[in-house]
C-alpha cells in the first residue's frame, strides 16, 4: 500500500499542485466578485440554475443561500480548472533551459582567466579567499574593464548553476508527467457537489442523474439520435452557462452531456468526495481528493 501511495504521489506532484489552495481560493473570490460589480451583477447569478429546483417560485432567503452555496462550488471549481488542470507540459521547457545551459557553460568557460583575476584581487584588496563580486551592482560600480570582467565571470557562472538547477526540476517533472487523457478534477468537483445540492434542495424528490434515449425518426421508424434528458442535466447546463461556457461549445454534439453522464454515475462511487475541499484545505487534503477522485474512474 505505501508502495501504491509513493507511486501516486510522485506522479501527481508533476501536475499543477497549488501550495496554497486557501489563498487561491480567496483570490478567485476577489477576481469573480470584482468581475460581477463590472457587470453590475453583485447578487443572483445563479436564479436560472435554482429555479430548476422548484415547480414554484422559492422564498428570497432560500434563493440568497442556494446562490450563495452554488458560489463556493464555483470558487472551488476555477481554482482546480486554473491549477490542477491546467496543462504546463514541462518537456519543452526542459529542452529550451538545457540548450541555455550548453550556451552558458560555453560562456564561463571563454570569460575565464585566472591572471586577470589575481590582478583585479591585487587591484581592489580583494582576500584570496574571498568570493570575487557577482551582482549587477558590483559590475556598474567596479573602476576598470578588468574588474567588470572578472565580475561578470563570475555572474554568468553563477547564472549557470542556477539553471543547471532549474533542468534539474524540469527534468524530473518530464519524467512523471502522465502520458494520454489526464483526469480533469474541476469537472469531477462541480459534478460531486452540485449533484449533491439538487439531491438536498430538489422540490421533486429527484436524484441526481442524466437520462439517455433514442430520439426516433418517425418516417423511417428508426432510431436516428441519442438524446440526454433529466432535471440535473438542466440544472448542471445552466451552471456552465455562468462559470465556464467553453463547455458549452460541445453541447449540440452530446459530448458534454454524455461525459456528465458518466461523471455522475462515477460519483455514487464516492459520494462524499467533494467534501474534502471544503473547510481548510491543505495540500494532503487536496492529493487526498486528486487520489480518490481516479479511484472513481
């Protein structure tokens, strides 16, 4: 088990990993709060979505609380598409600071010269064991080409430590990176915790699903098309509609109904998934949820 575990987390340290999912969090509630004023929208984003809820018209109170809930998912949801979704394929970078490196150590070794150096130490006082200046502000104040040399030496090998450190992670990043579909954890979120919240607050005793059938083609007595249906699957559209409608662009060809489908019927494996990012959430808590969240696929 603790093999398995250790295999699971290297793995999910090479993706987007927020350090602080709390202050990630607070930031996208700025940033969307701050989007709503501009829109002069500061209340009731999601009336379309809570009227799904209710044959009748629900009490102000009950609306102001639905949106305010339906607000957390939303918050949650933007920080896991913007971080742990969000593709950064390190392998390029890792070429690109690798050629750098090449380049730089090229460069250390041409501005190299050890009797230049002892005459800038004799120059400027400099102890023999005393490090040789590396900052720009040395080389902008230093008296003679000689010293500006000697400085920007040992600038440049400075800098070539520093990225020989930086292909160092992106090299080990490249190596865990998953190949194929990654899971994409916002989606397996939002579906988890509004299917959640319609269960709860529904005025038809529904349960969270997405039906399928066959549309007919009644002149050749056929099936022509597959068609999605339910309650939940308006209720999830209409939250799309506000949070994030690229996912709306796959709507006409049944892509996003049909990967709703399968996420709510994965979600029954783990009903209370959602939860484990709400409250305080650490970076335990969020690779417990990144762990449990592929066991459900």
């Amino acid at each position: 088990m603790a093999d398995t575990d250790d295999t699971f987390l290297k793995k999910h340290l090479a993706r987007n990993v927020p350090i602080d999912f709390m202050g990630c969090l607070e930031r996208e509630r700025i940033a969307v709060s701050g989007d709503l004023n501009r829109r002069g929208r500061r209340s009731g984003q999601f009336n379309k979505m809570i009227a799904v809820l209710s044959e009748q018209p629900l009490d102000d109170a009950d609306v102001d609380r639905l949106n305010d809930m339906v607000t957390e998912v939303q918050l949650r949801y933007l920080v896991l598409a913007k971080t742990l979704d969000q593709t950064i394929p390190p392998t390029p970078i890792k070429h690109a600071i690798r050629s750098l490196s090449k380049r730089v150590i090229v460069a250390v070794d041409a501005l190299a010269d050890p009797d230049r150096d002892l005459i800038v130490r004799q120059m400027t006082g400099l102890p023999d064991d005393a490090s040789m200046p590396s900052t720009r502000a040395a080389f902008d104040d230093a008296q003679s080409i000689a010293e500006r040399a000697a400085i920007a030496h040992e600038m440049v090998a400075k800098f070539a430590k520093d990225i020989a450190g930086l292909e160092e992670f992106f090299g080990y990043k490249s190596n865990l990176t998953p190949r194929g579909n990654q899971t994409k954890f916002a989606m397996i979120y939002a579906v988890g915790a509004l299917a959640d919240l319609f269960e709860n607050e529904n005025k038809f005793d529904r349960k969270a699903s997405v039906n399928i059938g066959i549309r007919l083609n009644e002149d050749a007595d056929q099936g022509d098309w597959t068609r999605y249906t339910g309650m939940f699957l308006r209720f999830m559209i209409e939250f799309f509609r506000q949070v994030d409608d690229s996912e709306m662009a796959t709507l006409d060809t049944n892509s996003f109904a049909d990967r709703l489908r399968t996420l709510t019927a994965q979600r029954r494996k783990d009903r209370e998934l959602f939860k484990l990012l709400h409250g305080d959430v650490q970076t335990d808590k969020l690779l417990e949820f990144m762990k449990r969240a592929e066991e459900t696929r």
